[in-house]
C-alpha cells in the first residue's frame, strides 16, 4: 500500500490487489493510526466487474469503519451501491470494473462507488400514493435512509459516482454499542 498526501486528505491505495494487503485488521490499529493524522484519509480501490466482487468491497469497506457504529450499515451501503454498478452500468459486462472510495473524517464518512455508465442515471423516486411497492428499487431509497446526505454525480456517457455520506459515532465499536 502506497500514500500520498492529497490538498485535503492521506490518499491510501493498495494499488488493487486482493486481500488490501498493507492494512493491518482491527479497529484498535484503525484508531491508533487516526489519533496521528491530522485531516481526513482517502482509500480507493478497483475491483473486477463481477458479482463476488462486492462482497469483497463490502468488507473493506466494514473493515476501514470497524471502529465506529456505523461499520454495518457502511457495509450495507457498499454493497446496494456495489450491485447496482454492476447491474445497471457497464461496470458488470466482462472486462467491467468498478472502484469504491472511501474518504474517513473524525466525524463523517463518505462512501462513493463509480461505475463506467450505460443505462440510465441512477435515482431515487418517490413513490406515488397508491402505487403498488414493486420488489425492487428501494436500494437508492435505503441508502438515503441511512445517510445523512446521498447523491449522484456523472452521467449514462462518462460514468457514475453514487455516494452516500455517513455520520460517525467514532471511538465505539459496533459491537458494543
């Protein structure tokens, strides 16, 4: 794992090689190597545009918010973001891919997973009053519910970058709280 300082943040990014070697498990050495920087830390990572690929962004993403409250529902975010990548873009036809960021304040966390675009703008629409609750399509809705704040950049063209914005109980494991 390489890192670079960035204008706002510590960029960590083990350069797409499985396992994220480099970071150490637990959350006592994530807090331990948080208490020693001073802004926020940036990991990214591309995984291959394949279904088991989510479960292994999933727990990175588990694994870099361990150490607060919110480590499950980071989870749950990655991967309903993680899916519709590969469902509804490019990202899941044979060489697609995706990349997961992760940028980590003491107070907020940012998830964003890009896709490589194709088919529509991904969107959460309120349902009409009357209208039957369809079995899918509340993903993006769950998501938000979640979030403090949650959004989508790009386009069906250039890609898209959905990105869910979490706010952090920091130094209480899940576990135990």
């Amino acid at each position: 794992m390489t890192g670079r300082e960035n204008a706002d943040a510590i960029v960590l990014d083990d350069g797409g090689r499985d396992g994220f070697p480099g970071l150490p498990p637990g959350p006592a050495l994530v807090r331990r190597w948080w208490s020693g920087l001073g802004g926020p830390m940036l990991w990214r990572r591309n995984f291959p545009g394949r279904e088991d690929q989510v479960t292994a962004a999933r727990k990175m993403v588990r694994l870099l918010l361990e150490d607060t409250a919110r480590a499950s529902d980071a989870e749950w975010i990655t991967a309903e973001l993680a899916a519709n990548a590969l469902l509804h873009s490019g990202s899941g036809l044979a060489d697609g891919f995706f990349l997961v960021e992760v940028l980590r304040g003491l107070h907020m966390a940012r998830i964003t997973v890009y896709d490589l675009g194709g088919g529509g703008t991904p969107a959460v629409q309120a349902r009409k009053p009357g209208q039957d609750i369809g079995e899918h399509g509340h993903g993006l809705r769950g998501v938000r519910h979640l979030a403090a704040r949650a959004g989508v950049r790009g386009d069906a063209t250039t890609g898209h970058a959905v990105w869910a914005l979490l706010a952090l109980n920091c130094g209480v494991s899940a576990r135990t709280a």
